[in-house]
C-alpha cells in the first residue's frame, strides 16, 4: 500500500492530540539520514524502529523518511495486528465450487515462483531489482475453481481496512503473487507480512499488504484507493497520470 499516509485520518498531531511542529519533523529527517550514513548495522535498528512507529503515526510523518532498501513504510490505520505461523490464515471464497483456508504451511508447500523488477510507487520513490516470491495467485484460483459467471478477485487485508482489486485475466497473469518472500527474506511484518499481494507491473498501492482474503466476484470492486480518486486499472506508466517506465 503505497498510497499517501493520512488522506483521511488527521493531519498535524501526535498520538496524543498536540501539534507536531517543524523542530520535530525535521529531527525525523536528520535521523533517517543518520542511519543511513551510519551504516547497515544502525540502518537496521533504524528501519525496526521506524516501522513500529509508522503503525502508531496518524499524521503520516513517518512516511517521509527514507526507510531501508528505499522503501516507505505506509499502513491507512492506527495499527496492524501481527500474525504468525499459528494465527495466519488466507481464504478463498466467492464463486468458486472449492472455498478454501490456506495456513502459511500449506502456502509454503505450493509451487513457488520467483519474480524480479521494479518497485513503482505512484507518489514517485521506485525501488529497482526488487526479488519477490510466492505462489502464483492463478495457482489459488485454479485450485479453487473459478465459476464461469466470475469476472473479478477482490482482496481483503487483516488491518481490517484496506482492500484492492483486479480483473480476472490480471489476476491470472504470470507477475502476479501471493508473495510469501521480499528481497530473499521471509515477508516481514512492516513489509505486509506474513503474505501480501505483488502486482509487478501496477503501481505499488494495488499489491496489498497483510493479505488475508481472496474473493472472486461476478464485477471489479474499487479498492481503498480507488474510492479515493486513483485508477482502478494502475498500470505503471499508463496511469494515475503518471508517465514512469514499465516495471514489468
């Protein structure tokens, strides 16, 4: 989810309800700056401390710092819970003849499917040469068995807020994953882990993190975003009004 911080939630405050002032938001900046000059060690400290922080950031702030490997830490809620192996569960529903409730072990013994590109943010930062990999969500959806009358996959999130859609024929497309892995490491948590979607060749805001449902639906439902005035179809370089190149 890559989408402006703070679009709907207040603007100008801490957790607490007092102003932020710019002493505060430049002293942030200073210290992302400092982690990341000081080296990868601090750098990582750095990044954990920042993305516990961004769950708990109504003024989107923490968005502005430059976070490890390029990345922006992002979440349109308070906070995320954490699932783990135990608690982590993905279905798949909707209109399909074989629902079904997928832990992270039996994603891991699917087929596994490696992808690298870019990462294309719509508010501009691109992260190049980005490893993802997870099962192909086509595999799910074969599994499943799509209904003849299905036309769409809506996905839900477990921040009980986000949710995103795509096409059938996008879903079914070879760059598109049920990302288990980022970077040759295990999903973390600030990262929309245990598992997320990957769009590779959409604008990041469509590969959902913290991913917990798949429902195949007879029409495209608009996403969070989309109901916010971006495009439904957030193809990198042809969309949003943005002219960026392909990522996929």
């Amino acid at each position: 989810m890559d989408g402006p911080r703070g679009v709907d939630g207040p603007r100008g405050v801490d957790g607490r309800g007092t102003p932020v002032g710019r002493r505060l938001v430049l002293g942030m900046l200073a210290a992302g700056a400092a982690g990341i000059a000081a080296g990868p060690v601090l750098q990582r400290a750095y990044d954990s401390t920042l993305g516990a922080a961004a769950q708990n950031d109504p003024t989107g702030l923490s968005g502005l710092l430059p976070a490890g490997g390029g990345f922006r830490y992002y979440s349109v809620t308070g906070s995320v819970p954490h699932k783990n192996e135990r608690t982590y569960r993905l279905t798949v529903d909707g209109l399909v003849r074989r629902p079904t409730s997928y832990r992270l072990t039996d994603l891991r013994r699917l087929p596994q499917t490696r992808i690298v590109h870019d990462v294309q943010c719509v508010t501009g930062w691109r992260v190049p040469g980005t490893p993802f990999e997870g099962v192909r969500l086509a595999t799910l959806l074969d599994a499943a068995g799509v209904s003849p009358r299905a036309k769409a996959v809506r996905f839900t999130c477990f921040d009980g807020a986000y949710s995103e859609s795509l096409t059938l024929a996008q879903a079914r497309r070879r760059d598109v994953l049920v990302a288990l892995r980022m970077q040759d490491k295990p999903l973390g948590h600030d990262h929309g882990g245990p598992v997320r979607l990957y769009v590779a060749p959409m604008y990041f805001y469509k590969s959902a993190k913290w991913l917990s449902g798949i429902t195949v639906t007879d029409r495209v439902e608009p996403g969070f975003w989309e109901n916010r005035g971006y495009d439904v179809d957030a193809w990198v370089g042809r969309s949003n009004g943005r002219d960026d190149a392909p990522t996929s």
